[in-house]
C-alpha cells in the first residue's frame, strides 16, 4: 500500500460542514500530545503535512487527508482531555467529533493512540469503550517508544497491562523518530481496508 502521495484535503470545525463520504477512512484517534501528527507524517512518509505542535490542544478541527493512489481518506481528530482548553472549546470538540461518528462514513479502522510512559487516562477508557459500543474496528497504537530505555518499556507496558481494562486487544508499539511498528501499523490499515 502507497501512502507517499498523500495530500491535505480539508478541515472542518463544525459538524455541520461534515460531508458524506463513500470512500475508506482510517481514523486517528488520541489525547492532545500524543504524538498523533508525528505518526500521521511518519505513515506517509513527509516531514510536516500533519501540523505538529509542542503545544497541546492546537489541533481544534478534523482534518482529511486523501490517499489517492488507494481511494482512502486518512481522518484526524483533534486531540481530548487537555485540561488548559476553555470548557466552550472541549464541547465544540466533542460536538464535532460526535458528529463525525453520527454522519454517514466508511470506517475502516479507527488507529487509537496511547503515549506508551503513560497509563491510559479516563478519556481513553471512554473513548475505548466508545468504539467497542459501534462496533467499529480498532487497534491501540502506542507511541513515544523510544523515549524509553528496555527496562522502562518493560516497565511501563506491565502497568499498561494492569490499568488496561480490555481482553484481547493486541498493542502496535510505535515510534515516530526510529520508525519502529511502521511496518505493523501499515499491515493494520492495508487489511482493515481490504476487508
């Protein structure tokens, strides 16, 4: 699968400008800071077509990203759960993303990033738990792997698997900087969107 030729399509801030869309989208999914941009630009092998930003909570708008050599929309959603947004801009984010999920889409995979230092958050549970209530296919993707040495990883994926209240639910272990799980996540998309 050729994600190189990957160009932004648009963005929308309100769910009202959503449009219908026949094609298959892979959605990203995380809280603010994840490292959701840095994947994205990683997948599609460019330096900056996804904003990246050492703010958190700067990505206020879903943004479309066409893959055209495969007929596929790549989604991302503004990032959750960062506390410093006022409570006005959270609702608008969740308005907008509830209204992604309530429009008419194709959704092939819905790519659910956890930073792997850090045990999932209460939003991601309830994001988890979302997907699972649709019944729309995921995959957890952790991500900043190589911010730890091998111990910490050991460490810290022991505590994922203990605060992580789902069975079943295999992990892609990603990092945006060496590329490790590029290959696996590439392998996730191409299935779901094949299927």
């Amino acid at each position: 699968m050729n994600f190189n030729d990957t160009v932004f399509f648009t963005s929308y801030g309100e769910k009202k400008q959503l449009k219908k869309s026949n094609c298959k989208e892979i959605v990203f999914s995380g809280r603010s800071n994840v490292g959701k941009s840095s994947l994205i630009n990683k997948l599609i092998n460019r330096k900056s077509l996804a904003r990246v930003s050492s703010k958190p909570g700067k990505t206020c708008t879903i943004n479309f990203y066409n893959v055209a050599s495969e007929d596929m929309i790549l989604v991302d959603l503004p990032g959750y759960g960062y506390a410093k947004v006022p409570e006005k801009e959270k609702l608008r984010w969740a308005d907008l993303v509830e209204g992604y999920f309530n429009s008419a889409r194709n959704i092939a995979l819905v790519v659910q990033i956890i930073d792997i230092r850090h045990k999932p958050t209460a939003d991601d549970i309830n994001m988890i738990n979302f997907l699972i209530e649709r019944k729309l296919k995921f995959i957890i993707v952790l991500t900043k792997s190589d911010k730890l040495n091998k111990t910490q990883r050991k460490k810290c994926l022991n505590n994922l698997k203990i605060n992580f209240p789902f069975e079943n639910i295999n992990f892609i272990i990603f990092s945006s900087s060496s590329g490790e799980g590029l290959e696996n996540l590439k392998a996730a998309i191409e299935s779901s969107v094949k299927q």
